[in-house]
C-alpha cells in the first residue's frame, strides 16, 4: 500500500508542521512507500519517504496519475495532517479480500473523535488502475487542499464503479486535527459543473469490520 499526499513548508506554519509529523508518525508502519508533493522536509523525512518536486498545491490529475504507476494492491492520497489508526490497515484488508476498487471515509475530530460537520472526506483508497480513470476524468481545476474535488470523486466512485466502491466512516480510524490558516489560494478557478459533482449519494456497499471474524458485509 502506497500514501500520497502533499505537505505544507513548516517554514510556514508552526500548527501545520506539529501537525503533520504527528500525521507522519501514524503513517510510517501502515504503508510500504510515502510521497510528498513538494519539497524536502526533514522533519517528514524516513526511510520510506520520497519527495517529488511540483508546484504547492499540486492538481488532483497529477497525483492521480502517479498513483496509477504505483506496482501495489492500493494507492492512498491523503491529505498530510491526517492522522490514521491500525484499524485503517484492516480496511485495506477487507476491501483487498473482497475486490474493492476503491473506498473513502468522512474524518473524525483528532480531540473529540466526533465526525466533522463539513463531511470532509480526506483518504481516498483506489486500485492504481482505478486511479488511472479518475486522471481521465477529474477537472484539471481540481487541486489538494481545495474544495470541492472531494464530491467530485465520490460521485465519480459512486458512478463508475457501483458496488465495489465503499465508505468506512463507521469504522473510526481517520482523524483530522482542528487548525487554522486555510489557504486555498486557486479556489476561484473550481468550477465543477458535470455529472459526477451531481451524483454525491450514499453508496451502497459499506465495509465493516469484524474485529474477531473481520467479516465484510
């Protein structure tokens, strides 16, 4: 299983660098491979980090389209101040034994463990051949950090792919810390108008876990 995701410079932001090295620390032992999007950070640096140069707030396409070239069951991007438990791994089982092709989550409050009001969805789990048709498809306006682009694929999901794509927001495994300072500074240029943005449903498989059986249901 391979983590993509793009960090802010912690040059730039005290909160966001605590932040995402505390998110770093729970991804370490969970996937085989890490890249960053952007520069190198030491802070962010192990031995199973790479950093790829790109512009700050790279386009979803861009981190689509690598994530398709991975050789592994599942590329993850995910936004790097997400904190994730060891239930997160027996996800990634359940839905590799079952032929998922991808799944997604809502996140819950690092404090509270509540979910968040916004319904923001900040782990997408796909088959690198998955992750290839959504580079076809996503408007190129689409970037990490921004709005928007987090319906646009869970419509696209629900769509494309019917009963092998699956939620997991039962199973509390995501954790997003309270910031601030949210810069999105291409927001303007979002402007998704297709059939996808209008298909934001439920879907109908949902992945569950049995902590004895690790059933899927």
């Amino acid at each position: 299983m391979i983590a993509i995701s793009s960090h802010r410079p912690h040059s730039k932001s005290d909160e966001y660098a605590k932040n995402q090295i505390r998110a770093k620390a729970s991804w370490d032992h969970l996937f085989d491979r890490i890249y960053y999007f952007g520069e190198y950070e030491a802070e962010l640096a192990s031995d199973n980090t790479q950093f790829i140069h790109s512009q700050p707030w790279p386009s979803i396409r861009e981190m689509a389209e690598f994530a398709a070239e991975q050789d592994t069951d599942y590329s993850v991007i995910i936004n790097a101040d997400i904190f994730l438990t060891d239930k997160f791994a027996d996800i990634v089982r359940v839905m590799n034994r079952t032929d998922m092709y991808g799944a997604t989550t809502r996140r819950r409050d690092l404090d509270t463990g509540e979910l968040g009001e916004d319904r923001g969805r900040d782990v997408w789990v796909l088959r690198p051949a998955w992750w290839k048709r959504v580079a076809k498809k996503v408007p190129r306006s689409c970037r990490i950090g921004h709005n928007q682009w987090d319906t646009w694929m869970f419509g696209f999901m629900r769509y494309e792919a019917g009963y092998k794509f699956g939620e997991f927001t039962n199973v509390p495994c995501v954790f997003h810390p309270k910031h601030d300072g949210r810069d999105q500074p291409f927001v303007g240029e979002v402007n998704i108008k297709d059939k996808y943005e209008n298909f934001y449903k439920q879907p109908d498989t949902i992945i569950t876990i049995d902590p004895l059986k690790q059933t899927f249901a």
